[in-house]
C-alpha cells in the first residue's frame, strides 16, 4: 500500500509498493555500506544532506540530517573512550549501525557507528528539517511548531519514537529506522566546536548546514566558524 504525504507536508511521497497509476516520484533509497566513510570525521560530515527515515505502524516519519557530532577514536568525550560495555556495545559494530542511549535520564539520542568492526566510535545526529509525516512528529513531540519538532538530539528522538529498542539496528538496510538518500544537495556545511561537552570541548568536530533553520546551538556558535 502507498503512502502518502498531504500537499501541507512539503515532503515526498513513499510507495511501500510500485504503483503503475502514481507518476515516478524521486524518494529516498538506502545507503550501502560501501558508501559510507570509514572515518568517524569524514561520516560526520557525509550524513549532512542524506535522509533519516523512521518507519512506523500509522506511517513514514522522515527527515533530512543537517547537523552532526564526530566522536572518534580515542576521544575523551565519547562513549567508546574507556573501552567497550554492554551499554555501548552497538559503538563497536561495523559502520553504518545505531547506538542509542539515554541522557539525563530524560532524552534518547542517536548515533551512527563509524570506523570497523571492533574500534568504537561514532556520529551523533543532532538535528534534521522534517520533510515526511510531519503530522506524526508533532503528535509525539506535542507541538506544531515546526522548527522545533527535531532540532536538537533529543527532540528529534522523540519526534521519531527512538529509544533503546532501535540500539543495534542496522541502519544501512530497509527497516525501523534507516538512512537514506534522496540525491538532495547538502548545501554550504559550516564546522563548529560541539555542543553541551567539557572534554576536548574545543574539537572543530561539529558539522552543520548554514543557514538553516532547524540547526540547534547558538546564533553565535552557527554563524562564522567556515566551511569545510
């Protein structure tokens, strides 16, 4: 069965089936492994531009990544820095997987594994511009306010319902959650310190779209750090 977008989501429409009546619309298609960066730094800013799509049972919520976190290889403030534990072993699986863990005790934030198998490491994506299900972010996240339905890593959590179930989950294959491309271009990418950390907190390991309006952080922070 199709699935569509009303014309007030401003996002493509998903055909779970081919449909010979509906005109070939572009839609996001699933990453291959083999096209993601085998570096933690280089993946980070790879994702900006490329699809986050979360598949539920009342439809497709999606959007597109435009702000990410590199965490690598002997970072002290990543979560893989003192070895791997059952709570972050999902950082030391091959690239391309979800590490989920919660924050505060209140947030679910999401990330990417980088590098190979067996090296922890990780992306955290930390905002996207909703493009698909719109309607299904605002009721999970309690609000219509579109800029603020996923922009920060704990809104677009729960704007998408991800939680600990997802830790593990391969994101390079049809599923839950995946990531995607749509061919969509990125747009200028700016690179700032990260957001809300103390250690190695002057790492230039933050990669954003500039200009855009579901970026979080500061007008300070988004405004004059370069492009990459």
């Amino acid at each position: 069965m199709a699935t569509r977008s009303s014309p007030d989501q401003r996002g493509p429409i998903w055909l779970s089936e081919w449909d010979e009546t509906e005109t070939t619309i572009a839609h996001p298609r699933v990453l291959d492994r083999a096209e993601i960066p085998v570096d933690t730094v280089r993946l980070a800013r790879f994702l900006i531009g490329k699809m986050l799509v979360r598949e539920l049972t009342e439809g497709v919520a999606a959007g597109r990544i435009v702000e990410t976190e590199a965490y690598g290889i002997g970072d002290p403030a990543g979560h893989a820095y003192r070895g791997i534990t059952p709570r972050n072993g999902a950082l030391f699986l091959e690239r391309g997987h979800a590490y989920v863990y919660l924050a505060y005790g209140t947030s679910f934030m999401l990330n990417v594994s980088s590098e190979v198998r067996g090296v922890g490491a990780g992306v955290l994506i930390r905002a996207i511009e909703p493009t698909d299900g719109i309607p299904i972010m605002e009721r999970n996240r309690g609000t219509r306010r579109l800029r603020d339905l996923a922009r920060g890593p704990g809104r677009l959590s729960a704007a998408l319902e991800i939680d600990r179930r997802l830790d593990g989950i391969d994101l390079c294959q049809a599923g839950p959650l995946w990531l995607g491309s749509d061919g969509g271009a990125s747009g200028k990418i700016g690179r700032s310190k990260r957001i809300g950390i103390t250690r190695a907190a002057d790492s230039l390991l933050r990669f954003y779209v500039r200009g855009n309006r579901f970026v979080s952080g500061s007008q300070a922070l988004n405004g004059g750090r370069g492009q990459t």
